[in-house]
C-alpha cells in the first residue's frame, strides 16, 4: 500500500545516480515529480521556476537510484522442492527424484492442486522480500500449469500482485515450459495445444505481455519453438526464451530471428549467437542463482557479450526446482563473485538492460524526464555496497509512480505503515516541507 504523495515534488537532497552508474552521480541533486512522473533531474541551485509550487520532499543525503528491475522470475507457484535439495545432497540423481514424483513434474501437480487464493498468498510473500529490496518492476511468468486452466489461474494471480502491491507486472506465458506427464512422448501435440488453444486464449483475456519457451534438448526443440514464436507473432506478441543453458541448440540465435526481448541463461552461447542477438538488439539475461543453485560450472561467455557490446541484464530466476532466490541484491552478489562482473555492470543489469528486457526501457529502468518517478534512497555510501552487503537492509525510501511505496524509516510502534495499529511515529523520513518558495 502506498503513501499518499502530493501530485507535484520536489525530491532533494540527495545523491543521484539516474542511470545506476558509479561514474555518474549527480551530487546535492533533485527530482521534481509531477503526476508519477519525473519532469526535470539536476542539481538542487538549478531547480526550474515550477519548482516553486512543489512540495519538498528531504531525501536526507542519501543515495538514490533507479528502482530495480527484477526481469525473469517464476514467482507464482504451489509447494516447493527443498525435500528434493535435501535428496540430491544426499547423492540421489534427477532420476532417481523424478521416479519418486519430484522434479517439475511435482510443482506442476502441487500448482494444478492449489486455489487462485493460495498461490497468490505464498506468492506475495515472494513478491514482499523483493519489494523490500528496492524492486518496482518485475516479469512473473507461467509454465507450472502446463494445461489452460492453470497457467489461466498463474496470470491471473500474476495480474492480482501487480494490483495489490506498488509495483508493475510484467506477465510472460511459458506454456512451452515442460512437456506434462499426460503428453509423454507426444511433444509436437503438446505444442499444438499451447499454439492453436492455449496462447490464443490467454491473449484474448489480456492475461499475457510476452512469450517464452524453454528450448533446450530436455524441453523443446528449434522447430517446436518456432511455432511457438509464429503464433506469438501472429498475436503481436514479443517473444522471450530460455536459451543455451545446458547445451548449444541455436535457441539464442532463433531468438534473436524472431527480435526477442531477451534470451535468458546462456552458460552454452556461441559467438554466432552473440552476433545474433547483437543484431537483434536482444538482451542477455543471467541468472547466476540458477548457475549456483545446480552447480554449474561453464560460465556464461561474457568476454564475448562485452566485446560485441550485447546489453546484459541479471535476475533472480526466482523458482522451486533451481532457484529459490527472494533477494535481487544477494543476485547482484553472485553475478560480481560468480560471473566476475563489474559493480557497474551488475547495476546496469538490474536497471536499465532489465528495463529493456522487459520491454519498457522508455518508462523504466532509468531516472530521466519523461520516464515514471521510480527510485529507491539508499543508506549507503557508495553504489558498490548494493553488491557487496549480504542480508543488511540498506533500502530506506522506495517511490513508485511518485508515491512512496515503502519506508523504512518511519516507523510505528510495533507494526508497520500499514498496520495501522498505533499512528504514534518514532522517526519520520523523508521530511516534508512543504512547498518551496
């Protein structure tokens, strides 16, 4: 729930970085905000003559940032898998878990089992440590449904979380996820079923802003994923896929054919590839949650990324089976120490190539006029203490659409802002003023 926020602001004294970039920060700078979104960005001395009528807004010094952009979660889903983790460090193999009921087959039947009600309960408490972190824009995608009615049921939860929490939901139909127990041995009909059925339908009920599939030899192969790409098209769609993960299949490069807003993983992509989504102007997007969570050991070719100057986005992959990850900046984390990049580009990753992964790179993912006023005050002194803190909370003020969706600051007596138990405040942030003179 936000904060009632006047519709004209003047957000100041702070240190601002517009585009996540250490070498660019914008010291004693201002943000002045008008319905949502921001009008004019600089120093404080330099305020435009509207400003006058704003109410200020005292950001207390802090450092400020784009909000974050989580751009490839499975968020909403029933059960869980840790018996399975607590199986496989025990030396269990896939299949010997999958022979017991486990693996995705399992959380597509604890996901087929749960109400609407249910999965978007546990989801929110998901979609909660996120937002916690700074995060005001996120994708959530199906594919634990495998049938229509409950990938229908995922989006719609999907679309009740960017309803009842400040944050803007980007759904993505991943019916081409796995192949469902009742279709064994019958892939190119299961694909049929999420062409000719399922995606049309779900287009129709406006539940779905992208699509994706996992093309992969486990999944689904080249062919199979342009059909799905053909019928997305047809719908005037954007396309997504979860790429060269566990092997080379050209999925990257098949992506980019079809302008993909993103290919996603990408331990296995070849320079081909690369050029490809170069071309494309497609977003690499990576997940070393996932790389940590199954123990993977090729890296994803990030010498080959840069040189061909490919934008890179990082993500939770927030999922059951290979990434159980609630906290975008343990990601970041992982992506330096892991994936070895740099602070700037891990922030880059979260923000602006996010934005871009998701499709919004004109409203989001930066802080400039024109774009929506999302942006997170930080109790930091520098940007590289956003990767390198594990488990500190350091996000003090997150403003979504120019309202405050969150403070950390301010604080009542044994509940939170919306608690609603006592209105006593113990300390107040950010300090309203009133309009500047």
């Amino acid at each position: 729930m936000s904060i009632t926020t006047p519709a004209l602001t003047l957000w100041h004294h702070a240190r601002i970085a517009p585009s996540a970039d250490p070498a660019n920060l914008l010291e004693d700078g201002a943000l002045l905000v008008r319905d949502g979104r921001v009008e004019w960005i600089g120093p404080l001395v330099e305020a435009p003559p509207s400003a006058r009528d704003a109410v200020r807004m005292d950001l207390g010094g802090r450092l400020v940032t784009p909000g974050l952009v989580d751009c490839h979660t499975h968020l909403v889903f029933g059960g869980n898998r840790a018996e399975e983790f607590a199986m496989r460090l025990d030396g269990a193999s896939y299949e010997d878990i999958a022979k017991r009921g486990g693996g995705i087959v399992s959380t597509v039947r604890a996901t087929r089992d749960a109400s609407e009600d249910d999965l978007f309960e546990h989801a929110l408490r998901r979609l909660d440590a996120l937002l916690a972190e700074g995060v005001t824009a996120i994708e959530i995608k199906s594919g634990y449904g495998l049938d229509l009615e409950t990938e229908r049921k995922m989006l719609r939860v999907a679309r009740r979380l960017g309803a009842a929490r400040e944050v803007t939901v980007s759904t993505t139909f991943l019916g081409a996820h796995a192949l469902p127990p009742e279709y064994a041995g019958r892939a190119d009909d299961y694909i049929g079923l999420v062409c000719d059925v399922m995606l049309p339908a779900l287009a129709r009920d406006g539940l779905v802003d992208a699509v994706d599939v996992f093309c992969e030899r486990i999944a689904f192969s080249l062919d199979q994923s342009r059909r799905v790409f053909e019928t997305a098209r047809r719908l005037d769609l954007p396309v997504k896929m979860h790429a060269e993960q566990l092997s080379l299949m050209g999925g990257a490069a098949l992506a980019a054919e079809y302008g993909a807003l993103s290919a996603d993983h990408l331990e296995f992509l070849d320079e081909a590839g690369v050029l490809a989504m170069r071309r494309a102007g497609t977003v690499a997007v990576l997940l070393p949650g996932a790389f940590y969570f199954i123990r993977e050991t090729r890296l994803p070719p990030l010498d080959l990324l840069r040189r061909h100057q490919v934008p890179i986005a990082v993500s939770t992959d927030c999922n059951p089976g290979t990434s159980p990850i609630t906290s975008l900046l343990q990601t970041l984390n992982m992506a330096c120490t892991l994936f070895r990049m740099s602070v700037g580009e891990v922030l880059a990753g979260v923000t602006r190539h996010a934005a871009t992964a998701l499709g919004h790179p004109d409203v989001c993912g930066e802080i400039r006029p024109g774009a929506w006023a999302d942006f997170v005050a930080w109790d930091i002194g520098s940007l590289a203490e956003l990767a390198y803190w594990s488990g500190l909370d350091r996000c003090a003020i997150v403003v979504r659409h120019g309202r405050i969706a969150r403070d950390a600051r301010r604080v009542h007596e044994g509940r939170d802002l919306d608690g609603g138990r006592d209105t006593r405040v113990r300390r107040e942030t950010p300090h309203v003023s009133g309009p500047a003179s």
